[in-house]
C-alpha cells in the first residue's frame, strides 16, 4: 500500500447491531509513523464487520471476520528518498485462522520495510471500524498513508459461523 492506492473496507451484515459504543479495542501499529493527518474515523454500518479490503485487488476471508492486522511500514528514506511509509498491510481472519495480504506482488522497486507486531482483537469481537493517517500530496515528496488504526466491536452474541 503506498501513497498512490485507494484503500477500502468491506462488510457483512450481521443479525443484530454492534454500535461504535460497543468498541473493545483498538488495533495499533507500533511502527506507524507520525505525519501527515488522521482522517475521520469510518465504522461498517451498524451490525457489521470487516471482511475484506482493497489496496490494488480486493482480499477477502474465505470465512469469518477480521480479526487482527499488521502492516510493513517503511522508515523515512531521506532527503534524497522516495517516502512511501505503509508499504503493506496483512489481516487476520478468524482469530488468525487465515492471513490476507493486501499486495501479492511487491515492486522490487520499493525496498523493504519492517513489518510491525499483530494487533488483534480481543475475544468475542471482530474490526468494526478504521481510521487512516495520511501525508498529502503536496510539493515535496509525500509519503501517502503513513500509519494505520482499527477498532474492534463485540460481536454480542451475534456471530453465526
């Protein structure tokens, strides 16, 4: 994922409503960097987990919700360096059940970065809700999404699979 792509979240209704009220953790990158801007936050309508996401194709779990995320984040590349911060992103499903990778095929072009510690949701809930850091395009080189931040929400008995 770097500064060029869209990112996107997808959902699956549930029967009954899990409301931002009912968030139980958030979900943190602990090597996510501090520029740019948070934008809002964006829960999945009431009733809704995440199931998938889009960088360049969409990934989804075959079953279940998301439950946990990590993400490849590269450190800043100097003056003279191309700045592109969150390079990738991977999801657990169902508990770590199944990992979806949002970019299969690296460009070999961008080097490596590191990729953070899970952060997972805790028992009993799934990601509800995403806020996104972001560097705007401006003059000077701009790093694109640079830090990243779910929220988890009980599934409150509602969970069917």
């Amino acid at each position: 994922m770097d500064g060029g792509k869209d990112v996107r979240k997808f959902h699956q209704e549930m029967p009954e409503k899990a409301t931002p009220t009912q968030v139980t953790d958030s979900l943190r990158l602990d090597n996510g960097l501090s520029w740019g801007d948070w934008g809002p936050i964006e829960y999945c309508e009431d009733g809704s987990f995440a199931t998938a996401f889009q960088v360049k194709d969409i990934r989804h779990c075959s079953s279940g919700f998301v439950t946990g995320m990590r993400a490849n984040v590269l450190e800043p590349q100097g003056t003279l360096g191309d700045d592109v911060a969150v390079k990738n992103v991977q999801l657990a499903c169902d508990e770590g059940q199944e990992v979806i990778t949002g970019v299969i095929e690296e460009e070999e072009k961008i080097p490596d970065g590191k990729w953070s510690f899970w952060s997972r949701c805790s028992a009993g809930s799934g990601v509800c809700g995403i806020e996104i850091r972001y560097e705007n395009a401006g003059l000077g080189d701009d790093a694109g999404v640079t830090n990243i931040a779910m929220f988890c929400c009980a599934f409150n008995g509602t969970r069917t699979n």
